[in-house]
C-alpha cells in the first residue's frame, strides 16, 4: 500500500477537499483535534479519580470518525461503540455534557446514569454508543428502516470495530439492510485488535470489507488514518444510500494509540508497532496534507490547537461545577411513568 | 350490533387487535418469522398481509437477535414495532437486543430514549412439540427493570390488553399460551384497551386464593368448580401482568382467604410463583396466613415429547385440586 499511497499523496488535491472546500477542512481538522484533547482531558481526568469507570479511548483514530462524520447532515443518524467519544463529537456531541456525564453528573448527556460507553444525543442524531459488541448493528438497521418508512432524506452510519465482524449481529444486520434496501453506511473501524486478539487471529477473512460480497452490498478498505480517503469513501456509500441505492460496508484501517481499556497492560503488542502507527497520526497526516495543498496556514493550526485547550478546558470546568444525580432519583427512567413494581411491603 | 356477545378466538381477537392498531397510528408495522403469505405459524396474522401489505407486515429472515434489534432500532426512531417470535423458546436468540438494549435504553440514556415495542411469543407446553418448542420462559423477562411483562388468559384479555402493549411507550413483552389460541370467548367489536398491570379476580371465594396466569386460569377455574363440590370456596386470581404484578389485588385476596396456591408452568424454582410467594410473605397479609404458602410449577425436567410425560410435567386440574386441599387442611 506504501508506494501507491506515496504516488496518490503526490496527486495535487485530493477529491475530498475539493468537495468539502476550506471552512468545512477547518471544521474537520477542529473536530479531530477537539476529540483528541477531550480524550486526553478523559484520560487525566481518570487518572486523577474524577472518572469512576473505565473507558476506552480511541486516539489515534480520530480520521475515520471525521472522515465520515463530515459528509452527514442534519437528520442523519449514528449507532457508536463502546469506543465511541470520536463519533460523538463528529455528530455534534459538545464536550461538556460528555465530560458531565464521564464524571457521571446530572448535567451530563444521559444524566450520569450511562458513563462513557452510553453517551447518546437523540435530538442529535446519535442513537448511542453501546456497551454490548455489535449491539449497535441491528440497532442501526432498524432505525435506516424508520427512515424508509417515513420517507426521510436521511441515512444512518453504523459504526463498529473490528471486534463486531465475528459476531452474529453483524451478519444478520448486513443481510437484512440488503434484503429491504436501506440507507444505512456501515463503517468498520478496524484497530486490528479486538481486545487482545489480532484480526488475523480471530478473522478468517484478510479484509472485513470482502464479507461485503456475502451480503450483496459493496464493500471497501480505506486508509483510516488519511482524512481524505475515509471521507471520500464514506461520502460515496452516504450518497448511494441518500439516494435508496441501498447500504455499503467500509473498512477504515487504523489503530489506536492506547491499549483496549484501563486494564489493558499491553501484552500483545509490540512498542515498534506502536510507534509505527504513531508516526502515521492521522491529525498530523491531515495538518501535512492541508499545509502541503496550500488549505491552511501554520498560524490557524496552532489558532486551532490553542482554541481547543481553552474549550477543553471550560469543557471540564463545567462538569466538574455540576451537581451530581440525587441519590432519590435512582430509578427514575426506568419506564416512562413509574410503575408499582419493587416496592414491596415490609 | 346483535344483543347477543360476539364471540371469537383468543388468536383472532389478537388479529384484530392487530388490524385495528394498523388502521388508527400509521407507526404501527408487524415484523416476524412467516407471518405474511403464510399466516403466522399459529395463523395469528392471518391475511393482514393482504390488507395492509408488505410494507407493514414484514417476513423476517430467521434472524432473532437481527429482527429484535431492528425493532429496537425502529422503535427508538418513532415508530410502534410488533415483532412476533414463531416461539417463544426462540427468545434465547435474541436476549442481547431485549435484555440489553430494549429494557435498557431509556434508563441508560438518562430518560431521553423510548423504545415503544411490543414482542409476541407463544409459548408453553400441550402441543408435543418437545423441550425447544413449549417452554414458559416468561419469568426470565420478568426478572428484567425496563421490560413489562403480560400474560393475557381471554380473548377479551388479549385484544385489549394487546392495543395497551402498542400505545405503550415502553417494551412489552406480550406472551401467548398455544393452547389458548382455538379458546372462544366474548370480544367487544372496535377498539378499547386493557390495562397493563392488573390482576383480576377471575372467581369469587372464600378459603384459598389460586394465583394464576394464562392456561392456568383456565385449569384454576375448573379446579374452583370441582372443590366447590366438595364444599371448598376458591378464589381465582389472574395475574395478567407479571411485572409489575398487582401486589394490593394479591394482598387484599390472601388477606381475605389467609391461603395461597401459586400455579403457573414455567418451572418452579424462581418462577413467577416463587414471586408472587416471596411478595405474600413480605407483606401484610403474611400474617393472615392459615396455611404454608404452596407452589405448584413445572416440574424439574425439560418439556418431553411424549403426551404422557408432558402432561405430567405441568400442573393439571387434578393437581391443583390436591393442592388447594392440601392447603384448606394445613395449618400454621
């Protein structure tokens, strides 16, 4: 892949950036910066006991959730993963509440009773991250099937890693988005580990994009970490689909910096694969690619960055200044109005 | 309309419950395993198929845990899914989707999400269909925060009771004896609505309370009627609503009896009579109790195939009339 990527890196702008134009690469690059700080911010956050479960952070990943996020449009929607923070905030998700809710705060997006692995915005368009592997594949089809019957413009991205193609969900999803024709994109993040276990271990296929074929659906494996490859990948299955075309499997080939979870020691990794994958980092591959075709200047980069950390920062601040649930409201939400149930006489 | 009741299967009046859910909220599709062209492995849908298409009464591949999670998908966006499992037993398959997500949702999201969804299951033993196929696992859901769960015993139940289940905003879980599908009953025409979460007391009586769901009912009313003879009054609870269960309708009856036999088929340890037990003995009416608290589940084994030993593997009329006797001469 090397050589030809050097060959279509020398290709003078790439169609994504024609498409997209400059605000819309500065948003880009804004929100895969943002996502990158947010998880750092998670990270200290965490390790300074303010964060009460785990998480799992994505860094090192932020292309594939921008690269696709960028091309949708108000009234799509999203189903996220366990690893997910980088698709909230490509569909709009503000730090804030998500910060609000990783402190488990009242203020947060799901008033402290979800963590990190449930962060949705249904006014938003993203029907949540999802603590269960694939959980969120039938999920998504389901809500793509909403969409056709309410003959809606719209389209839903369903993301997923690598973990979720060996379960039973996403072959029974794949199939019946196929069967019933439904605008719904499905993007494979592959990180190349599910957990512990490498792909090639536990794939019997080399490219997840090649199940494609088994569900009569197009299939492709892109670059994950190159901004402009994810996007113009994603923006031709969003398009299909917008368009009843019907869906698309695309495989995002990426890594991620950090281990699986907080528990994670790292033992099925090597440091010079790492940092092999740390040399690409897809926010300074995408920063390269701007400054090199001439769509942004060093001074709005650092703007850019230095902006961040304010927002970070504000970002933090408010959750750590909100009130946390009241301890009375425990089974709230339950159901829609509360039932008798588990009150038993003493 | 006639002066005299209308009368019509417990299948059919889920048919037209159905019918009449489709007409008035256009959000409102069926989602199954065969339950277009070929009618619903019990005949339940029927030729909706033929009358609202196939848009609206969608075969499903067999995929269990897909469908489900469709519907779950499809319910968080707006609409109002009725998915039907061919079986309940096949309710193993898709656990991910209800348990996880369906029951979940809403409180995982902070109250922000609603998955208004109703899943169908027939279930239960009588039709030698062997251990994968008559299983009572109803009890499992009710185990479940998020999910309700509903047992309806009359066709009058089921109709009604199913238009709740659709205009609920929650998940129900909906569960349908096989053996009641053919039952005759009275069913008002049009629409109306049952609540969700009321026992009703089926047969008035005086010295034990038989507290059961769905054939059950059936099996407890003919018991009453052969104890009466023998002078012993029963009263004749069914539970409807399996969660929430109706504590003051339990409490008040067993207040009023100071006995209690559980019946139900689902296999007795951690059944949904061991619930019903545990509630009796927590509350105030424990100390109105004349007798032990008796259970009468199924038995121990997986359902067998054989109508002899199936049969004998759930609770029957005789066996529940042994049991109320065994409690009216109990003592504490």
């Amino acid at each position: 892949m090397s050589e030809s990527r050097l060959k279509e890196r020398a290709a003078p702008v790439a169609p994504a950036y024609k498409r997209l134009g400059r605000e819309t690469l500065h948003k880009a690059l804004h929100q895969m910066v943002l996502i990158r700080r947010f998880e750092e911010g998670a990270e200290q956050a965490y390790m300074r006991g303010l964060v009460h479960g785990t998480m799992h952070l994505s860094i090192g990943q932020e292309a594939s959730a921008v690269g696709v996020g960028i091309n949708l449009r108000d009234g799509d929607c999203i189903t996220s993963t366990h690893r997910g923070h980088g698709h909230c905030i490509a569909k709009g998700a503000e730090p804030k509440y998500m910060f609000a809710e990783f402190f488990g705060k009242d203020t947060g997006y799901c008033r402290g009773r979800g963590g990190s692995m449930h962060i949705a915005d249904l006014a938003g368009g993203n029907l949540g991250a999802n603590g269960i592997v694939g959980g969120g594949i039938p999920i998504a089809v389901g809500a793509a099937l909403a969409l056709k019957q309410t003959r809606k413009p719209n389209v839903v991205v369903c993301f997923f890693g690598d973990g979720a193609n060996n379960e039973g969900a996403f072959h029974e999803g794949l199939n019946m988005a196929t069967i019933w024709k439904l605008p719904v994109v499905f993007v494979c993040e592959n990180n190349q580990y599910g957990m512990s276990m490498s792909t090639e271990r536990s794939t019997a296929v080399k490219r997840i994009a090649t199940r494609a074929a088994a569900y009569g659906m197009p299939g492709v494996t892109v670059d994950g970490n190159i901004f402009a490859d994810v996007s113009e990948a994603a923006h031709e299955a969003i398009e299909r689909a917008r368009d009843a075309g019907g869906p698309t499997l695309v495989e995002c080939l990426t890594y991620r910096h950090r281990g699986h979870s907080k528990s994670d020691r790292n033992r099925y990794r090597t440091k010079e694969e790492i940092d092999s994958w740390i040399a690409r980092d897809p926010i300074g591959l995408f920063e390269q690619d701007l400054l090199r075709n001439g769509l942004i200047a060093q001074a709005e980069i650092d703007a850019l960055h230095e902006g961040v950390v304010q927002e970070i920062e504000a970002a933090v601040a408010f959750a750590n200044d909100s009130p946390a649930p009241d301890p009375a409201s425990l089974t709230d939400f339950v159901y829609a109005t509360p039932t008798t149930q588990a009150t038993h006489v003493q | 309309m006639s002066s005299e009741v209308r009368e019509l299967s417990y299948a059919q009046a889920i048919q037209e419950a159905l019918a009449i859910a489709m007409e008035r909220d256009e959000r409102v599709f069926l989602m199954g395993e065969d339950i277009g062209v070929y009618g619903g492995a019990f005949q339940v849908t029927g030729d909706l198929v033929q009358r609202f298409g196939e848009d609206r009464v969608m075969d499903t591949p067999i995929s269990e845990l897909g469908g489900a999670g469709v519907a779950v998908g499809a319910a968080m966006m707006g609409r109002r899914p009725v998915f039907e499992f061919q079986f309940s037993d096949f309710a193993t398959l898709a656990m991910e989707q209800i348990v996880n997500q369906a029951a979940k949702m809403r409180f995982m999201l902070g109250g922000k999400a609603s998955v208004p969804l109703v899943m169908r299951f027939p279930s239960g033993s009588g039709t030698g269909a062997a251990a994968q196929h008559s299983q009572s696992l109803e009890a499992w859901f009710a185990h479940v925060p998020g999910l309700k769960v509903v047992q309806p015993s009359t066709p009058h139940d089921a109709k009604g009771m199913l238009l709740a289940a659709i205009e609920d905003p929650d998940p129900v879980m909906f569960f349908e004896h096989k053996l009641l599908y053919k039952m005759k009953g009275p069913v008002p025409e049009g629409y109306y609505t049952e609540a969700l979460h009321e026992a009703r007391i089926r047969r008035e009586g005086s010295d034990v309370t038989i507290a059961a769901s769905a054939i059950m009912v059936h099996r407890a009313l003919e018991a009453a009627e052969a104890l009466a003879q023998q002078g012993v009054s029963a009263e004749v609870v069914d539970l409807r609503s399996l969660r929430p269960l109706d504590e003051g309708t339990l409490v008040a009856s067993v207040s009023k009896t100071t006995r209690l036999v559980c019946v139900y088929e689902g296999t007795k340890q951690l059944g949904i009579g061991a619930e019903v037990s545990a509630m009796i003995a927590e509350s105030a009416a424990f100390d109105r109790l004349d007798a032990p608290i008796i259970r009468l589940g199924g038995a121990d084994c997986p359902l067998p195939y054989n109508p002899q030993l199936e049969k004998a593997a759930v609770p029957q009329v005789d066996d529940i009339v042994a049991a109320v006797l065994r409690s009216v001469e109990a003592r504490v």
